[in-house]
C-alpha cells in the first residue's frame, strides 16, 4: 500500500509525497549545480550522498537533473 501510495503521489500529486530537503541541509544553489550538469549519476563524485542517504532507484533514474530534484524536494535557494 505505502509503495503504491508513493506511485499515485508521484504522477498525480508530484512534491507532495517527497521529504524536503532543507529540512536538515543548507538550501541548495541550482546554478553551481548546472554548471556542474549535477545529475543523480553524479551527485556522488562530489559528495557522500550514497552514505548518508540511499536513493530508491524505482523512484528515480540516474539522468534525473538537480532541478528535478528540486522540483519534488524543494531543495532550491
Ligand atoms: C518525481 C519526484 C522526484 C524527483 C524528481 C526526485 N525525487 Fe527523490 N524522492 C521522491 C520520493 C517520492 C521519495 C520517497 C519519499 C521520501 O523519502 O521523500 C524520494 C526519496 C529520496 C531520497 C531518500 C531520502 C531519505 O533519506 O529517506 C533521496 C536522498 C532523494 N529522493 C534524492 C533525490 C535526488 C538527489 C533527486 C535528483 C537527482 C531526486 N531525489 C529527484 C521523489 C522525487
Ligand atoms: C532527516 C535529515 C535529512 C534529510 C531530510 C536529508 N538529509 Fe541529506 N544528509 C543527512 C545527514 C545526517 C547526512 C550526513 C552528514 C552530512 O554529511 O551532512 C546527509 C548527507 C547528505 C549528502 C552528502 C553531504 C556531503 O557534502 O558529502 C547529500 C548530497 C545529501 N545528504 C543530500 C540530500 C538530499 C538531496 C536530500 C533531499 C532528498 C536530503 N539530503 C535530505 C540528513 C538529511
Ligand atoms: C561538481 C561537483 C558537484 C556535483 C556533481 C554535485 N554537487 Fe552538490 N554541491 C557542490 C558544491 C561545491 C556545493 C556547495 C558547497 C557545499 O556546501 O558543500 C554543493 C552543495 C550541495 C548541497 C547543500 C550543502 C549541504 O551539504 O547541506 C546539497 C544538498 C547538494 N549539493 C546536493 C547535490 C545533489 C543532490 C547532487 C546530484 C544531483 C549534487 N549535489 C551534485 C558540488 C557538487
């Protein structure tokens, strides 16, 4: 139920389901990270994502860009 709770959030609802980021980090500056072409495929040559976090690879691809990632986790300054 909760798996399937999370696929009709993702196409019907989109942010609501996903944690805000800002939460527990600083907001995140989308320009640094488009020049950077930051994509989850990436994320981890510069930071130490996968050990703190682990990223549900049904959920996401790894081409997904950083402003997609703000789009469902509110991450942009
Ligand atoms: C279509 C919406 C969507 C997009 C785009 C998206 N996510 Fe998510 N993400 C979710 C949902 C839904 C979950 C599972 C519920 C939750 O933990 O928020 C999740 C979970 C996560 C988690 C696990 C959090 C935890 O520790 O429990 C991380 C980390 C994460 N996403 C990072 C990313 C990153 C990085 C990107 C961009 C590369 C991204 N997400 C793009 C919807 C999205
Ligand atoms: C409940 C608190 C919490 C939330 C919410 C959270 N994180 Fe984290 N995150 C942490 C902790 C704790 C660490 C490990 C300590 C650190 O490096 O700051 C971490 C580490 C990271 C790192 C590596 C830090 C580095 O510079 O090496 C990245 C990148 C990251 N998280 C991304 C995300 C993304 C993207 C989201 C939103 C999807 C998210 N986090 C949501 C707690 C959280
Ligand atoms: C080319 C290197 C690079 C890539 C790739 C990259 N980042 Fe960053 N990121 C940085 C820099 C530089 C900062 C700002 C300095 C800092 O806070 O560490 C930053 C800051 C952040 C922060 C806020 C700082 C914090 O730790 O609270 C988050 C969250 C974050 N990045 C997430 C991501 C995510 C998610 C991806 C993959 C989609 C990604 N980054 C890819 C270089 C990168």
């Amino acid at each position: 139920m909760k798996y399937l709770a999370i696929v009709a959030a993702l196409l019907f609802a989109g942010s609501a389901a996903a944690l805000d980021c800002t939460e527990c980090h600083e907001k995140v500056d989308l320009t640094v990270h488009q020049e950077a072409e930051a994509t989850l495929a990436t994320c981890n040559d510069c930071h130490g994502m996968s050990d703190a976090h682990t990223v549900d690879m049904e959920l996401h691809t790894p081409e997904l860009t950083i402003t997609e990632c703000a789009d469902c986790h509110g991450m942009e300054k």
